[in-house]
C-alpha cells in the first residue's frame, strides 16, 4: 500500500552527506519526495511509495557510516502527486 510519511530526523544527521544519501537511496526504491536540513541541526523529510519500501529506506539511511540517527519522529500524511525526490535548502 502507498503511503506518505513526514519524518524529523536527530543526531548526527547535517554535515554528514544525510541529503546526499536520502536522494541516492530513493531511486532504487522508487520513493518520491524531499529532505531539508532544519537550523535546530535536525532534518526534515517527505517520503512517499510503498509502505514495506519507506521502513527499509529509513533503516538504509541509518546505516550509512558518517550518519547517526538518535531520534525518529513520524506521522503518516496524505499522499500528492509528485515524481522524483529532491534535497531543498543550504
């Protein structure tokens, strides 16, 4: 099932490559959406695709070597019609 899923990531997630890596693992798989650093030192991001997809994503990301993720906060949102996944901001 398609979801849309709003996340603030914690930790030692800017300065990183945390924008860099979240738009290089959406393609594979096929997520769409956007990640933007926040002035708090959080990050902030829309993702959207298939449920089982957006957990295995977030586990991916947290993987990556340089990144740290403490806290995870999440809500489900309604889905928009959009194509690729994109990083805003500084």
């Amino acid at each position: 099932m398609k979801i849309r899923k709003h996340f603030y990531f914690s930790g030692r997630v800017q300065g990183v490559g945390f924008r860099f890596w979240a738009k290089t693992l959406a393609q594979p798989y096929g997520l769409t959406g956007w990640v933007d650093n926040l002035w708090d030192g959080r990050v902030e991001m829309e993702v959207q695709g298939e449920a089982s997809d957006i957990r295995d994503y977030v586990e991916e990301l947290g993987n990556q070597r340089f990144i740290s993720i403490d806290g995870i906060e999440s809500k489900q949102i309604p889905l928009k019609d959009e194509y690729g996944f994109r990083s805003r901001g500084y």
